[in-house]
C-alpha cells in the first residue's frame, strides 16, 4: 500500500530524517509518535508531498507518488493538516465541495454523484444539519468533523492526519478519535497520523512508529512498540503501564525535582 524507502530529509544543510525505511499495510492505522524534533511532522510531510526528500522513494499502490500528477495523487490521498486555514466567508456545504475538486475540471459543474457524495461525506460526520452554516461560527471539535467530511468527499484509499486532535478539549479529542476509527473500520480507508498522545495511539491504532532522531526506533503492535523501555529511551520518562479491557495504560512518572 504504502512503502518508505532509505528516506533521507533536510531542510538546507540540515538533515532531520535519514535511512527510513517503512512499510503500510492497506487497511491499517498507523500512528507516527516521538518528541519534539524527532522527525514525526517531517515524515508526514513527505508523505504528503508538501516536502520533497533529498534521496530516497516513496510508493503508493506500487507507483512512486512523484510519478502522479498532484491532481491524480489527491483523487486517492486525503490530508487533513494540524492548521486548516479558511478562505473568506464559507459554508459548510461549500467546504466539503471542495474535497470533489480532484474528481473535475475548473469548467465542470457539480454532478447528481457529487451531491451525493458530498451529502453522504456530511451525514456521515454529523455535520449535515450546519450544512448552510458559516463554518467560522462552529465549535473546533465541529469544524474538525467538516474538514474530514472534505476528505471523505474526495473518496480517497489514504488519509494522512496531522495531529488532528490539537486545541480540542478531552470531550471531542474521544469523538474525533472515535470517528477516526470507525472510517477506518466501515469505509476500509488506511489512516497514517501524527499524535502526540500515547494512550490515545495504543488505543486507537493498529501499529505504531516510534521516532527519535530523524530515525525508526521501534515499529510494531502497540503493546510491542509501547513498552517503558522504550518510553525511557525515546521521551526520557518513567512510567507504569496497566491494563484494561486488553489496552495498555500509560502512567507517567515526574522526573522534576525540587
């Protein structure tokens, strides 16, 4: 589905990520963690070609994601960035048209399928009662669920996420996640994300990349992935982990002293 190969990535002289190699598997999810400058954001950003590697290939459906046009990459790769910026004044419903631009040329009116697709994409998240709704006027856990109704609009196999639970409260973080997973799960859409919350990551994925240093350290199952050892190597923290209903807990230990 999606294959990294020897990713090397620099911004000038400076190199952030090298000799990455990494496999998806259609249909997973698959959480990208690490700290503050271990290269997790700079990955993703590959992936979703805002930034092109110094060496190294990626593919997608066994075809380097170069080899596309951006107008084919984007009929079958959604991105849903950490800051979505607005244009003007605009409705909900006029939001989520725009995920149906790949899909046409500028001249082409909407289709009886674009409308249906579009007004699927809105039921679906829940967000087709505010469909004539100026989207400024939304909460962020609401706007969230709009622009991944844009996403879902452009019918895409990936959807690549960018810490998309950033600046929403505990409340609509869990329904976010929650709509997330059942994407995944009813709409068999593989799902690469940025997070930064461990628990949230084990809960909700499938297989985990843990960074540090521009590089893979482990990658797995997160219960193979998500051990202290690692935690203690990656983030330089303690910690307990418990279990519950089959899912680890991490439990964080202070290392500040007085």
């Amino acid at each position: 589905m999606l294959s990294v190969k020897d990713l090397k990535v620099g911004y000038e002289d400076k190199v952030i990520i090298e000799k990455l190699s990494i496999e998806i598997q259609r249909g997973e999810i698959v959480t990208i963690l690490g700290p503050n400058g271990s290269g997790k954001s700079t990955l993703l950003n590959c992936l979703t070609r805002y930034l092109k590697p110094l060496s190294g290939d990626i593919y997608f459906e066994d075809k380097n994601i170069y080899s596309k046009s951006l107008k084919d990459f984007s009929k079958q790769v959604a991105i849903l960035s950490q800051h979505n910026e607005l244009i003007g004044d605009i409705t909900v419903e006029q939001l989520v048209y725009y995920g149906r631009s790949p899909h046409k040329r500028w001249y082409e009116k909407k289709s009886n399928i674009d409308c249906e697709i579009v007004e699927q994409a809105m039921k679906y998240t829940k967000v087709f009662k505010y469909r004539n709704t100026n989207i400024n006027s939304l909460s962020g856990g609401e706007r969230q669920r709009v622009w991944i109704s844009m996403a879902l609009a452009q019918t895409p196999n990936l959807l690549l996420l960018d810490e998309p639970t950033t600046y929403l409260d505990i409340s609509h973080q869990l329904e976010l996640m929650g709509l997330i997973k059942d994407i995944n799960s009813s709409k068999s859409i593989t799902i690469v994300m940025v997070l930064h919350d461990l628990n949230q990551a084990i809960q909700y994925s499938d297989k985990i990349i843990l960074m540090k240093g521009g590089r893979v350290f482990d990658y797995g199952k997160p219960k193979e992935v998500i051990n202290c050892e690692n935690l203690r190597e990656v983030y330089d923290i303690n910690c307990h982990i418990c279990e519950y209903k089959n899912k680890s807990i991490i439990i964080p230990i202070s290392n500040y002293k007085s």
